[in-house]
C-alpha cells in the first residue's frame, strides 16, 4: 500500500481561482494486481482549459484532478511497464497512480529532457505545429502575429513562423518576455499588452497588415487583429484565454468581423487531437529544429503537488515563462 497526496477541487470558482477552491487529500492505493501497475508520478502540465472545465462540470469535484503527467514505473504486473520506465498518462495531480495500463504510453526520451514531453514535443508543442501549418496555412514569407506568444503554445507556433521566414510579432504580458522575444526568439517585434495598444502596435510593426494571426487570447486581442487581416488571411483559433474566467468561457465583443468580408479571411477553430496523426513528423521535425538551434523553449516548474493550484492561479495570470509545470517527485528513485 502507499499513501498518495492528490488536489482535489472542492469549489467551482468565480472569477480567478483562488486556494481554497482546492483541497489536498491522502488517497491509499493498493500495491498493484495482476496486469496493473503502480506509477510514480514526476512532473504534471497546468493548462488554461482546466479553468473553464472547473466551471463547467467536466472537473469533478471532490475526487483528484486530471492532466497529463510524466511517471515512472515504481511497481508493475504487467509485461508492457517494467519497473523503472517512465509513461505519460492523464492522471497529475496526485503523487500515485494505479494503472491497468490502457491510459498509459512509454516515453523513451532520446537525449532530450523527460519535461519536453510535456511541451514542445508534446501537447502543446503539436498544437502549435497543426494550428500553424494545418490549420493556418502558414507559407514562407508572410506576415504572422501571435498572442500570448511567450507561453507554451505560442513560443513554438513564433518560431515555427520564423522557421518558414515569416515576418513576425508577439504579444505578452510583460517586458521581460517582450525582451525574450525578440532577443531570444529573434522575433520581429514584440509588444506588452498590458501597456501599449494593441491595434497601434500592430499597425506600427505589421504596417501592411497580417496573413496569419494565431489566436491565443480572444476579446480585445481578437478585435484588433481581425480590423488589420489583408486579403485571404487566415486565424486559427487556437484558444480564447482571456475569457476563461468568465461564466461560460464568454469572450469580450468583437466589433471588427466585417473584416472577414471585405478581406475574405477564413477564421477556424481547432483541437490538438486533429493532428495525432501527424505525430511522427511533428517529432522528427520538432527535433530536428531542436538540435539546430531554432526551436528554444521555457519552463516555470512549480515543487511539489501541494503547489497545483498556485501553478493553476499563476498561469492564468502570466507568472509562467514557456510552459506551466509541476514537479511532484524526483526523477529516479
Ligand atoms: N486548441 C487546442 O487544442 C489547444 C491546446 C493547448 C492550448 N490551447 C490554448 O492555447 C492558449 C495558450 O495555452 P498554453 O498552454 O500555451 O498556455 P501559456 O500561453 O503557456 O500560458 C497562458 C498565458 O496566457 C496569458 N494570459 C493569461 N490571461 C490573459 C489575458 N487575460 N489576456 C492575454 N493573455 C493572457 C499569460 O501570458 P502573458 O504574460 O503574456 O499575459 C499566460 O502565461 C490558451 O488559450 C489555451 O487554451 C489550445
């Protein structure tokens, strides 16, 4: 048997969650039975769509919240899982987790890090690379914006821009990672939303308007973008986190969709799992940009599972630098 700390939500928040809408239980798992497996979990990913679906009742309450995590194998009765190999699974926040294998997958990291498999080379790196390339249509040569582009999604979906010599700018939430963006990143501009305006700061670094705008935010971002899209533009529409902590995921009006008319732009939303099975090119394409130097990448990882929600709080308000993570326990024991 072993004792598992897990978070538990307890309180549907209104507005911005705040600690005590969780709560941390000790769980008690059994050892593992024929054909189960005992996971130890190492790191878990903090996602923006986990806010809304604490609202609308996709996030039980009162029993351990769901994400992906990184375990390794502590315990195993099952010929696919020895003990010691490290799997990706949905079931982070909670230190253990028991297993009949079925949501289990191995990762067998190839020199890189175990975290990339939570980002780049994984959910949110591939959701950038189909929203991008699939969903946007991105060709060499034109003119991308993409908000929130200093967070997991959007630091990969800049480069892959600039990886097709696009012209490209970001927007974010502070200096700091307005100066990672263009010094780091090599953006062609960058802007803090927080103290210029968006729709002059478009103007000023994208002056004959925007082919591709990659949609991370929604409201005012989504406002301004839209008024500045040129003919058969595209915005793939990746997410819309400025209005997850509002009732309904409600985003801010947009008063400038007459654009789509007069400019043919084409907006579309999308979902990571459209482009599983672009998988293998993702990763050979991914890594090879890795390798040559064109695809850097953040982490802000949160001790401890006790530290879930702060990592949830902190990400919906801009504390995390890349992607958003936690590390529950060491890498090898
Ligand atoms: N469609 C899909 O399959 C899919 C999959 C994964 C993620 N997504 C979406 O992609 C977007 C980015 O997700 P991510 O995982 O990469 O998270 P992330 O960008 O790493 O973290 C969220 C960032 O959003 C910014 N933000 C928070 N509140 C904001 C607001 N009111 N206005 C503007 N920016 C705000 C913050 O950065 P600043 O400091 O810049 O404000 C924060 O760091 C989200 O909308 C998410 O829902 C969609």
């Amino acid at each position: 048997m072993v004792v598992s700390k897990e978070i538990h939500l307890v309180k549907r928040p209104e507005g911005m969650p705040v600690n005590s809408d969780f709560a941390m239980v000790e769980a008690t798992l059994n050892a593992p039975a024929d054909g189960e497996v005992l996971v130890r979990n190492i790191y878990m990913s903090v996602d923006p769509a986990m806010r809304p679906a604490m609202t609308n009742g996709q996030t039980k309450l009162d029993r351990a919240m769901e994400g992906s995590a990184i375990g390794q194998v502590a315990a195993s009765n099952h010929p696919d899982f020895p003990e010691g190999s490290y799997v990706l699974h949905r079931a982070g926040f909670r230190e253990y987790h028991l297993s009949d294998g079925k949501d289990l997958s191995v990762i067998v990291p190839e020199g890189e890090s175990l975290t990339t498999h939570l980002h780049v080379l994984g959910m949110t790196g591939l959701t950038a690379y189909g929203g991008m390339l699939v969903t946007g249509e991105l060709k060499e040569n034109e003119n991308v914006f993409v908000s929130a582009a200093a967070g997991a999604v959007g630091s990969v979906a800049v480069q892959i821009a600039k990886i097709k010599n696009c012209r490209t700018i970001g927007s974010c939430g502070s200096d700091e990672k307005v100066d990672y963006l263009t010094n780091e990143l090599g953006l062609d501009g960058a802007f803090n939303y927080k103290t210029q305006s968006i729709a002059r700061s478009l103007h000023e670094l994208l002056p004959e308007g925007i082919d591709v705008y990659f949609e991370n935010v929604g409201g005012a971002h989504l406002d301004a973008a839209m008024g500045q899209m040129r003919a058969l533009g595209r915005v793939p529409v990746c997410g819309m986190i400025s209005a997850y902590n509002t009732k309904g995921a409600r985003s801010e009006g947009v008063t400038t969709l007459s654009n789509m008319i007069y400019n043919r732009v084409t907006m579309k939303g999308f979902v990571v799992y459209e482009f599983f099975d672009m998988r293998d090119q993702f990763l050979a394409d991914m890594r090879q940009w890795i390798a040559e130097g064109k695809m850097k990448y953040q982490e802000t990882i949160m001790q401890g599972v006790e530290n879930a929600p702060n990592a949830m709080i902190g990400l919906l308000q801009g504390e995390n630098s890349g992607k958003m993570l936690v590390q529950i326990g060491p890498e090898t024991e």
